[in-house]
C-alpha cells in the first residue's frame, strides 16, 4: 500500500469503500467496488481485495455469490468517516456512481441475446422495455458467431437509437396514409 495522496493505510481504503457502497443502488462485484472507488494511482487492486473480505467479516458489506451489498452497520459507520475522505475524490468518486447507477438501471430494460438456430445461422434478440412493459422485441439473423455477437453489442448500445428510429419511420409513413 503506498503512503502518499488519498490512501495511507487500510482505513483510508475502507472509508472510501463505504462512501461507494453507501451511493450504488445496485450490488456491485469486487471489480467494480475497485472501479468505483479507482480515482487516482494510489488505490491498488489489492488494497481493495485485502479490505471487501475484512469488512464482510466485520459486518461492514454483505456478500450474496459474487456481488457484494452495503449493510445497516457499514451505512452508519460510513457517514461517520465519509468526511475523511477528501472532496475531489469524493467528487470523482460519486461521478463515477452514478455512470454506474445508470448503466445498471438501463440494462434492466435493454436484454439482448445470441441464439444458434438450426441452420448454422445466429439470431440477434434485442428486448427493450420501460417500466411500463415491453416496447419492442426485435430479431435479426447474422451468418456466423462472431458477427451475432459483435451486432448484439452494438444492438444493446444503441437499443433506443434503433427504437426511435423505428418508430419514426413507422410514423412518418402513417401520416402519409391520411
């Protein structure tokens, strides 16, 4: 562990932990509490790795699989230190929550999935949905794996892009109709 910026020693790195897990509204792996907490070169992967097991063994953070929860206990024991941890992290830090926050929230209404189909081909589904229920169901047929997989990331990017456009075109056409 380094003795320079933020991080000093173990609590530093516990304390921003908190102050993370305090603000995502989601679970978050071990990968993504480093993540979220990395906001300058003195955090190592390490560091946090050493501290999510001590502080689920202290009643801090709560594991469920491979995900990891803030718990009553850590909420209160990191409002007391959060003011330790200095603004411009903590600015960074809380920056960084949200991309997240919205990241995981958008992905419960984008799904998107591969299907092999009997002629070799691979099916690309894009599911999209509000809260409100399904908006669109969309399947499109690519010729080999690699090109299924690279059209499902680039459906799943751009799933209200496609949407949009969709209904556009569909509506722009009815007006033509009256």
């Amino acid at each position: 562990m380094q003795g320079v910026g933020f991080i000093h020693d173990m609590m530093d790195v516990k304390a921003l932990i908190l102050f993370v897990m305090a603000r995502v509204n989601y679970p978050a792996t071990e990968q993504q509490i480093y993540e979220l907490c990395f906001q300058n070169e003195f955090l190592s992967y390490f560091d946090v790795r050493t501290a999510i097991p001590q502080m689920v063994e202290t009643g801090h953070l709560e594991r469920n699989g491979e995900q990891f929860t803030i718990t009553e206990k850590g909420r209160s024991d990191g409002a007391v230190v959060e003011n330790s941890v200095p603004y411009t992290v903590r600015q960074k830090a809380e920056d960084a929550v949200l991309r997240f926050n919205r990241e995981i929230h958008r992905s419960s209404f984008v799904k998107t999935r591969v299907e092999p189909k009997p002629s070799g081909d691979f099916g690309v589904v894009l599911e999209l949905s509000d809260e409100m229920g399904s908006l669109m169901t969309m399947e499109l047929t690519a010729p080999n794996q690699r090109q299924a997989v690279r059209l499902q990331k680039l459906m799943e990017k751009k799933a209200e892009a496609v949407y949009n456009l969709a209904m556009a075109e569909l509506l722009d056409e009815e007006e033509e109709l009256d």
